[in-house]
C-alpha cells in the first residue's frame, strides 16, 4: 500500500515530510480545537523528565503546520506539497476501525485558496484509493463558510438547538457553550436525532458559496462522484470552506475511510502568514479493512504471487538454493529459498501456503539429470530444463505470467 501511495504522490509532486511522533501539546492543543473530542477526551499526554508537557501526535496536520512555520517556508511565498505516512494515537476505546495506535496517509497542501486546488487535492485521493483498488466509497462534502461565517454558523445552531438543550448528552451541554458545531459530530443517537436537519451550508457567505460551487462543478468535469453532506462538520476545528470525508459500507460503525479540507487560518493560528491550505489523511488500517470487501483485492493477491519464486533444494545442498535465489534477485525477480532439511513435499505445501507461484526443484535426481523443474503452482504444470538454461527460461515464463 505505501509503495502504491509513493508511487502515485510523486506523480502528483508531493515530497515526504516526516514530523515526531511526540510533540509539545500545545502544538495540538492549540489548533485542533480546545472542544474537540481529540484534545478533551483522546489524547496522550504526559509530563517529560523536564516537566514539559508532551503529547504523542493525534493526527498530522499541526505537526505539519508547525515545522512549515518552524523552518520559514510561510515566508516563502510558494506552493508546498507534502505528504507523510506513520502512526497516530489516540486513547479511544478500541473496536472494529479504532486502534490507538493507527496509520495515516496525510496530505498537505500550502499556498493556494483556489477552489481548483481542493479539487486537485480529491483527484489525489481518488487516485489512491484506486490504486489501492478500493471500491464502493461515498465522498461526501461541505461547506463550513470562512473565519467571518462561523459565528453566523455557530448562533444557527444555538437557535435551533436551544429548545432542547436539556435533552443534549452531558458533553453536548457542554459542547452548547463551549462550541456547539462539536454537537452535530456527536456519536450519541439523541444528539444525531436533535441536530437532524441542521444545515450549516446556509449560514456561509456568498464568496465561501461560490467556492463551493466551483469545487462541486469541476468534480463534476473530472468525473468524481460526490454528495453534498450539509450536516458534517469534522471532528477537528481548523476547517474553513470545504470539508470532505470519504466513507465505506463495509466498515462497519467507524466507516470513514479519510477526511480533509482546507484549513485558511491554521499557519496564522500557530504564529505564522496567513497562508492558505488543504489537505486529507487517510486511515490505512480501514483502507486494508475495506480492501478485504472489495473484490479487486483477490485479484491483487494473485498479481502479487505471479512475481515471486521459491526454490526447494530437497536432497542437494541448501547453500547453492542461496546462491540460486541471488541471482534470481540479480535479475530483480524477488525470490526465497528452501532453508529446511526436510523432504520435497513438506517444501511445496510449504511454498504453496506462502503463496509462491513459481516453485523452482533442484533435488538429487535433478542434479543427476542436469536439470532444474519449473513448477507453475497454480496449474500445476511443471517442466525440466536443461541447467544452464533455467534461469532464462523461468524469466520467460514470469514474463507472461
Ligand atoms: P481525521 O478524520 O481525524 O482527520 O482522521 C483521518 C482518518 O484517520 C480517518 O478518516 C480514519 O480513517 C483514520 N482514523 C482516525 N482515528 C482512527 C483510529 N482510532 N483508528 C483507526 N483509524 C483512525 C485528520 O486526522 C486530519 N489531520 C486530516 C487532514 C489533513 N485534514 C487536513 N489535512
């Protein structure tokens, strides 16, 4: 999966950014937003030896944002594409799609408010999850308006709740005074019930709407398929204009494959120039999750098994299945070789649950023979060579395999 992402982000001219795992807290607490459910409930925070307090990173935006701003580049004044992949921790109650420690593709992208921009940043991840072969998602996208709309947003939402606000979950209480848009991403079914219908894409400005048209129209053009979703607000703060979280029916309660948008305000929230950015991590634990329901991933598997040989050296010497399998990988065809005294049927069944599918048998009577068999262990067809030409003709039939 990650040899795919890299493949297909240099084609895009992204360029790796890695950030540490831990991190001051303020770095998260500062941006992701002091209501959200991240920084109250989920992350890990601790006092170091020196009694500073740290946190192991939740997500990867503020990092980014951090070191962007650490090392000049607001001041740079052009466009920075970056991507990172690792782990992330959050202390939630794990099940099916929540680990705490789990793996995010992110992107991030600096220095255009274009609407093209966000548009290009979900080709991006369309791209992925096609080269992850990755069917049956919904991208789902709002508006979440401008610095300037989210107080319009936020009494919206205050007015059509306050009737019954009694009746909110005790955090909802909460979340009312401190930042009532947290309640409309509240898991609580009285809360989902009491916000149905909450529409916070009217309250946005006609400049924040317009951006939002033109997003919609040219996904439209690429051919992305989309739905507007005015009721999602995202589980983190820094969202300005466009938000989108890509879902999957076979994931269960935690079906959200990636999320993203664009964050306007962040890199001057943190100290730096207004710049203007967007981005999207990825969950890599429910892409392979939701892999494993779609049916191209069988046929992945396949692929993956035509590239790789095993070489059994039952009854000669395992030190020349070393040497063989050497130049095997010379000629860059990834192979592994028989390290077991044990007979040739244990080697195939062995060879045969690792899913090799070229098996290649030098045993004593091969030897006497001056030849090596080529097993096709899905048809089980095999073939005897002559020595000096196996290794040529195994690449020949690997190339049509
Ligand atoms: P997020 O929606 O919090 O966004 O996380 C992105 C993805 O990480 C989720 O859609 C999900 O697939 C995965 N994920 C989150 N929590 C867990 C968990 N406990 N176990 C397994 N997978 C999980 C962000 O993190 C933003 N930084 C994305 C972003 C980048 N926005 C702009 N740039």
């Amino acid at each position: 999966m990650e040899e795919t992402a890299r493949r297909v982000l240099k084609l895009h001219g992204f360029r790796e950014i890695r950030t540490p795992l831990f991190e001051e807290s303020a770095v998260f607490t500062s941006s992701l937003g002091e209501a959200a459910e991240i920084v109250t409930k989920q992350m890990y925070l601790f006092e170091d030896r020196g009694g500073r307090k740290v946190a192991l990173r939740p997500e990867g935006t503020a990092s980014v944002v951090r070191a962007f701003i650490e090392h000049g580049l607001d001041k740079s004044g052009g466009l920075t594409r970056f991507y990172y992949m690792g782990p992330m921790f959050r202390a939630e109650r794990p099940q099916a799609g929540r680990r705490r420690q789990f793996h995010q593709l992110g992107v991030e992208v600096f220095g255009s408010a274009s609407p093209y921009q966000d548009a290009e940043v979900l080709l991006l991840l369309v791209r992925l999850l096609k080269g992850w072969d990755v069917r049956g998602w919904v991208l789902k996208l709002n508006s979440l308006g401008c610095r300037q709309d989210r107080e319009a947003i936020i009494e919206q939402v205050r007015a059509k709740l306050s009737p019954h606000r009694q009746k909110l979950c005790e955090d909802c209480q909460v979340r009312f005074e401190k930042n009532p848009l947290r309640i409309l991403d509240c898991k609580e079914s009285r809360c989902q019930e009491l916000s149905f219908g909450i529409d916070v894409s009217t309250a946005v400005c006609g400049a924040c709407r317009d951006h939002f048209e033109k997003v919609s129209r040219t996904l439209g053009r690429l051919k992305i398929p989309f739905e507007k979703d005015p009721h999602m607000v995202r589980g983190l703060d820094y969202y300005t204009r466009t938000a989108f979280e890509v879902i999957h029916g076979g994931l269960g309660a935690q079906n959200a494959l990636g999320g993203g948008g664009r964050y306007d305000d962040l890199v001057e929230l943190m100290g730096g120039s207004p710049v203007p950015a967007v981005g999207f991590a990825v969950g890599l634990e429910r892409v392979l999750m939701a892999q494993e329901t779609s049916s191209g991933a069988a046929q992945g598997a396949v692929a993956d098994r035509a590239a790789a040989v095993f070489v059994s050296t039952a009854g000669s010497d395992i030190t020349d299945g070393l040497q063989w399998v050497e130049l095997l990988r010379e000629k860059g065809i990834p192979a592994v070789a028989n390290l077991e005294e044990r007979p040739l049927k244990r080697q195939l069944e062995q060879a045969d649950k690792w899913g090799f599918q070229w098996v290649v048998i030098r045993g004593e009577m091969e030897r006497e023979k001056g030849v090596f068999v080529v097993k096709n262990m899905a048809s089980r067809s095999q073939e005897e060579i002559p020595e000096k030409m196996w290794l040529n003709v195994l690449q020949k039939r690997l190339n049509r395999s």
